[in-house]
C-alpha cells in the first residue's frame, strides 16, 4: 500500500530541499519525524486494544464451550457422593453385586492348601557342605 521506491524517496528530498531550503530542512525533519512517531505509537496502541479484545472474545469462546462440554459430560457421568446408597439399586458402595452369588455362597472361594505330606523335597542347589 505504502511502498516507496529509493528513487521517489530520492525525489522528495530534492523537493523539499529545494521548497523548503537547505536552512529549514532539519526542524522540517525533527517535525516529520515526531508527528510520525506520535502516529507509530497510535498506531501499535490501537492494535494492541485489537489484539486484547481479540483474545477475550476467543476466551470467552473457549469458556463456553467448555462448560457446555463440561455440562454434558456431568449429565453423563453424574458424580456418586459417597455414603449415598439406595437400596433398590444394583450397585451398591462396594461396586456391582453379582446376582449369581446367595448369600450361602461365598463370593471368592479359599485358595486350595497344597498337601504338605506328598510335597516333593526342595531341589539341590550344589551349595551344600559335606559333613
């Protein structure tokens, strides 16, 4: 949009030395020069407001969307606080209950005692002294 080529810079100066004078050329420049400052630093002010207001709005997006993300995952995973129990219920605190065991049964049967009459001796590890 505002590119300047060296040989219309080169033109401008020879205008405004020859408009202006080579006496008043300086205070033209220091002039120039601080009211493009002033216009730079409006300039970067009024994009970072942009930026900022940008970035709340895509906070503000993303904030939404995750409490309806959120909200949804609650709905389907309601949270059990503990100490609540309803009796009807199959669950119950200590997890599902299989409907198969009665109360006669028991739930996880004692491991099965290895007999230790026929057991056979322990294997020879070559380590033993002789007497």
């Amino acid at each position: 949009m505002f590119d300047f080529a060296p040989t219309e810079l080169l033109l401008c100066a020879v205008v405004a030395l020859v408009v202006i004078g080579p006496k008043d050329l300086p205070k033209a420049m220091r002039f120039v020069g601080k009211y493009v400052g002033k216009a730079r630093g409006m300039a970067k002010h009024f994009r970072s407001g942009l930026d900022t207001m940008m970035r709340e709005a895509e906070l503000e997006e993303m904030e939404k969307q995750w409490r309806s993300h959120n909200e949804a995952i609650m709905r389907a995973y309601p949270q059990i606080t503990p100490g609540a129990f309803d009796p009807g219920s199959v669950n119950g605190p200590g997890g599902p209950i299989d409907a198969t065991v009665t109360k006669s049964e028991p739930r996880h049967p004692p491991a099965a005692v290895a007999d230790q009459t026929n057991a056979a001796p322990p294997p020879a590890t070559g380590e033993e002294k002789p007497q």
